[in-house]
C-alpha cells in the first residue's frame, strides 16, 4: 500500500512540490478506494435488508431541509446551532464533517442549556487540622458572577524538632523550593541548614525529616510555602469530568490531583486529559480509571471528592466563572476557545433526538454566509451558508439494526452445511474461508 511521504521542510521548493502532488494523488486514490468499498457494503447490506450504520447522510443542505437548522444559543465568536437526527445511537465513532473536515464530537449531553453543578466546592487553606474551607459551590455552579481564585498561595513560620522518624508540618502541600530552615532566633550563633544534607522534605504531605550526619540538633525555624487545595464533591455518585470556564486565564501555573480512597486515603491521581493546560484555556478536565474511589467526609460533606493541589505557582494567577459537571448542557460541552477558533477547530454532540454544531458568527461582512452565520443573519445568508457553501454530512449508528439470523440450512461456496457438520461452532458454520451466522 502506498504511504504518504515526508515532506522535508528544507527540501528544495520544486522537490517539494512533487512530493506534495505525489501525495495528493496517493490521497485520492485512497479515497477513491474507500469509495469502491462504500459500494460495496451498501449492496450487502440492501441484499440482507440490515446495517448498524448510516454513513454520508447530508444535514439541511436542501432547500427544503435548511430550515431545520435552529439557532441555540451565542459563544465568544461562535454560535451553536441544532438540526435533528432520529434513529441516532451516542457512539464514539460517530462522525460529522463540514466539507470533508471532520468536527470533534464531545458525546451525548444531558440537557440543552441548564448547566449542573457539584454538591459542594470548596477553597482549602492546605492545613493538616483545621483546616479552613471557603464555599465557593454558589459562584462554581453560575457562568457569570464573582470570580474564585483556583491559584492562592500562603507562607508560614513554625518551630520545630525534627527527628529521624519526621515531624509534620502545620501545613501539607509544601510549594518546591519555598523552604528555608535556620537556627532559631534566640540561639547564641546563627545557621542555615541545606535540604538532602541536614533535612529532606517531602513536599506533598508536609513532613520534615532529620538527615543522619546532619548539622540540626535541637529546635530550628522553619519558613515555606503553602499551595492552596480546591475540593470538588458530588454526592451519590463519582465523576470523571470537570468542565471549568475562566475569567482570567492563568500562565505556568501546576496542578497535583488526588482522590480519596478507603485502604489508601488520599491517593495522587493525574487526568487523562486536562484541555485547560493548568487552567490557561478553558475546557474539560478529564479522569479515567480512579479504582478504589469512595465517599469522605470534608466539612462535614459526605461525598466523592477529587482533590486539587498547586504545587507550582504561575506568573499569572487563575480565576474561574464556573466550574460544572462536563457534559452536563451543550453550552458547556461545545464551549470553543480563541485558539480553537484561530485553527477552525469546531465541536459538535448530541441531545434528545438533535446534533448541535458549533459555527463562526463573526467575520468581515462579505463572508457572511459563506464563512460564518449569525443568529440574525436574512434567509438568503442562511441558505447560502447550509446549501451553497457548507456542506454538513453525518455517519451515526442507529437504533433499528437487528442482530442477523439465517434460518435453515446455510449454503455457501457450492456446499450445504448439515445440522451434523463438524465445522458448526456454536451458531456459526465455517467453510474454512467464511463464517456464516445461522439461527440457533
């Protein structure tokens, strides 16, 4: 099978060239092939009257048709429009394009517009008893309103003893490199002391611990740090997608996570996929594969919590608008970024019977209809945008496929195949090339 070459950046223009033109006709032949192949399963599935899939179906690219699309709603240079699909089955290879380039889709929503938030969120201020907690659940579940800081450091002071065994800290959740340990104030002569040769830190659970052959002996001062904790709960039920939108975008900003499980306590954990980079963008944070997760207690809440830690301070501090259930509405499911915007990167999903699409709604006044489409945009900018210049086609599986059952006996390649047969294997017969489903 032809590949498609490499194209060298610093290959001479006129090599380039050819690669590339090379490459588009190996593209199209591939196409073409994928075509043939299209063919041919439609014949199957017309002579066996059954398919799991619809493929290539256009979406309101006719006249008649066009006047399905409905507008929703409006995001920052984008809007979100539905048109409805029927026989549709959620399924993560479901696929929508928009002249053959394919959309991100983000899965099945759980209402249009009503956004659903957590039991609880809750700020922490990281100390081991006693801790503090600000309730921020009002703010996180809104989209608009006071901002919440998601970036908040302290520092603290304390004297202590260390020991060969570790002394706890007043405070968990140390920042790197914030810490400094002297001798105390009153002491007759003044010392530093340096980590790994006089004391080791482990950061996350705020231990200090005495270094054999060290020069600590007695009460020293110790100075750091502390990264702030947010706690996100739902009661009943765990999670695994936190949808989080920003008023201020942070920058270099850190992030540890941790859930909560009975035999381990709070165990790290890291997101599979977290689109808001360290909350510089806004989008989903996602986990995966949380084995052993149960309910605790935090501020007298009962709940599945997940446990973020700044563990590394930014230059920029993040504050949040909102901070909901992922998947929970389309508005947040199909929030679309400035970066996303710049690289025509657009989301779709689906809801009740309805796909909903994201579509640019700003741009120079003679692209209207043709690059983007405003909620109020006339009905000629409407048809020209759906019928003349972007052409919506849809593959879905659907929710009238039945399972395939042949009756009787099963002739295939000249040969008919006994109840007896010895190639029968459960309800498949085989004929050393092909496996055919028979009834029973």
């Amino acid at each position: 099978m032809a590949s498609i070459d490499y194209v060298d950046p610093l290959l001479p223009g006129q090599q380039a060239i050819m690669k590339l033109y090379r490459n588009d006709q190996k593209l199209s032949g591939k196409t073409d092939q994928g075509i043939f192949d299209e063919y041919e399963l439609d014949d199957i599935y017309t002579k066996i009257g059954n398919r799991a899939y619809e493929r290539n179906v256009t979406v309101g690219n006719t006249m008649s048709g066009y006047t399905n699309w409905a507008h929703v709603m409006n995001g920052s240079g984008y809007g979100i429009w539905k048109y409805p699909i029927v026989d549709y089955i959620d399924d993560s290879v479901n696929s929508l394009y928009v002249n053959d380039i394919k959309l991100s889709y983000q899965g099945e929503a759980v209402s249009e517009l009503t956004p659903l938030g957590f039991t609880k969120v809750y700020l922490g201020d990281s100390k081991r008893s006693g801790t503090t907690y600000t309730d921020i659940t009002t703010e996180a579940g809104t989209t608009s309103g006071t901002p919440f800081n998601l970036g908040s450091t302290s520092t603290n002071t304390e004297l202590i003893t260390p020991t060969a065994s570790g002394v706890d800290l007043v405070y968990f959740n140390i920042i790197e490199g914030s810490v400094t340990v002297n001798t105390v104030a009153s002491a007759s002569s003044y010392a530093s002391y340096t980590e790994d040769t006089d004391y080791s830190i482990d950061y996350d659970n705020g231990t200090i611990t005495l270094v054999s052959g060290g020069s600590i002996s007695g009460i020293i001062s110790i100075s750091y740090s502390v990264g702030n904790c947010l706690y996100v709960g739902l009661s009943g039920a765990s999670f695994n997608i936190i949808n989080m939108s920003l008023a201020q975008r942070g920058v270099g900003n850190v992030y540890d996570y941790d859930y909560y499980k009975t035999t381990d306590g709070w165990t790290t954990c890291q997101p599979i996929t977290d689109a808001t980079n360290g909350y510089s963008n806004n989008g989903n944070i996602i986990f995966s594969g949380l084995t052993g997760w149960t309910n605790t207690t935090i501020n007298s809440q009962d709940l599945y919590w997940i446990r973020q830690r700044l563990i590394t301070p930014g230059i920029i501090t993040p504050t949040g608008y909102s901070l909901l259930q992922g998947g929970s509405n389309v508005g947040t499911l199909l929030e679309v970024t400035g970066k996303e915007i710049k690289e025509n990167s657009y989301k779709w999903c689906f809801f009740n019977d309805n796909i909903y699409v994201t579509i640019p709604n700003t741009g120079a006044s003679n692209q209207e209809g043709i690059l983007y489409l405003k909620e109020l945009s006339s009905t000629a900018n409407k048809q020209n945008f759906f019928i003349y210049n972007n052409i919506y086609k849809i593959d879905y599986k659907i929710t009238s496929t039945n399972d395939l059952n042949i009756a009787g006996t099963v002739t295939a390649g000249g040969y008919i195949f006994p109840s007896s047969d010895p190639h029968v294997v459960g309800s498949w017969w085989d004929n050393g090339t092909t496996l055919i489903r028979s009834a029973g």
